[in-house]
C-alpha cells in the first residue's frame, strides 16, 4: 500500500496535515489509514496507521500528542513531550480533552474526527489544534484556545461535514442562532459557525480545507453517512519554527 499523503498547509511558523482514509493497513470498512482505536478495527493495524502519518511529517509516533475527545472545550497545555500516556499509543489512557497547546517544537498535536471539523491554530512559537464539533463551537472552544495565544493566530480549516449532508434538530440550532447565515433550515454549516466564531474572535487570517467528509467517501471517513461504523481520520499541527 502507498504511504500517506494528507492535505497540508504552511501557517506562520507551523505546519498543518489533514490526513485522508488513504495510505494505510486497516480493512473493511476502516480502510485504510483508520486512526481511532475506539472502533472495532485491529489495535494493531490502528498502531502502524499513526506510525505511518507520524513518518509522514517526520515525527516520532511518540512525539504525537492525543486526548481523550468528548465533545467539549477542555484543553491541555504541552510544556514537555507526551509520555506513554499521551502519546498515539492505542489503549493508553489518555486526557479527556478536545484540544491542545504548545510552545515546543518536535511535538504533534492531533485530533481525530469523522465529521466534526479539525481547526489548527498557530502564532509565533505557539500551535493549537482543536476537534471542533457542534457541541465543542457551543462550549466556546475557540474562545478558550485563542485566549491562549499572545497574540491573535492564524487558523486552518480542515474538512468536516457540510451543510449539504448536516441535519440536525433545533436544540441544536439553538445554539447558534444568534449568527447570521450558518444554517439552511435544520442544514448546519459547522464550518460558516467556526468562521463567524474566529473573526468575532479578530482572526484575520483564515484558510480553509473547504471538503465534507461526507460527500467525499473517496477521501473521507463519515460517522453520519456511514451510520458510526467507520474510521477517523486526523488533524495535526507542529512548529516549524
């Protein structure tokens, strides 16, 4: 099988990876680069997934910073390498956190998702990398992590559900329904929210990876098309300089 080969990004001192479902080992319907443990994939096969989008960017597999994802807006703050239980070893306990930071440089930070949208961040010397669900952008993680900065960063947008394939009810809705033009009937646009959110912030800058992993089954996994049986794919962000 090839190796690898996620959407990148350069942005102010770092760089950014998207990975796709491309380039690794996994079967069935986690093929083939699945990253999540949390399925019922080979633990193994998950294993040589992170160790191969960890060579990717030249990163050691356990120089890749994880969490445990819980759709909410805690962040961990890296100020040395991850140990064991921090790094992308399968079934090692981990943080329940939806986002991280760090100064450091040789450290990925990642996030995985199957839907929600994975948003890096970086200013000079500091990078962020965030797994932005609906209930993650209604939490304030954004606020949280730019609050974080010395200054205001930069963000990347990577792929994530769009509002063509996004229903949802209106408890959900309700949560954003003070800004403007972020939904089409019960259609939410997790990305429009993540946009208004970050220049309500004052980030100026902003690229977008403008892809939904649902429509795109050819690069993606899904959690909604898929009806949950599918595999994560990644968000990852390291200083460069």
């Amino acid at each position: 099988m090839s190796a690898p080969a996620p959407i990148e990004v350069d942005l102010r001192g770092a760089r950014v990876a998207f990975s796709t479902r491309h380039g690794g080992v996994s079967e069935g319907p986690y093929r083939s680069l699945n990253l999540g443990v949390l399925t019922d994939d080979d633990p193994a096969c998950v294993a040589e997934n992170r160790r191969r989008l960890a060579a990717a960017a030249d990163l050691a597999p356990d120089a890749v910073a994880l969490g445990h994802q819980v759709h909410g807006a805690e962040l961990a703050e890296w100020t040395e390498p991850p140990r064991p239980h921090g790094s992308g070893a399968p079934g090692a306990p981990l943080a329940q956190v939806d986002g991280h930071l760090t100064d450091l440089t040789g450290i990925g930070l990642l996030i995985l998702g199957a839907d929600c949208m994975p948003v890096a961040l970086a200013a000079p010397g500091r990078v962020a990398m965030l797994h932005c669900g609906w209930r993650g952008l209604a939490a304030g993680i954004l606020e949280a992590a730019t609050a974080r900065f010395g200054e205001i960063p930069a963000a990347v947008l990577g792929p994530a559900i769009g509002r063509c394939c996004y229903e949802v009810g209106p408890e959900v809705l309700a949560e954003f329904e003070e800004l403007a033009d972020v939904a089409t009937g019960r259609m939410l646009d997790i990305r429009a929210v993540t946009r208004r959110k970050l220049k309500a912030i004052g980030v100026a800058q902003i690229e977008d990876v403008d892809l939904c992993t649902s429509c795109r089954e050819d690069l993606f996994f899904s959690h909604r098309r898929d009806n949950g049986v599918t595999g994560r794919q990644a968000g990852m962000v390291w200083r460069t300089s």
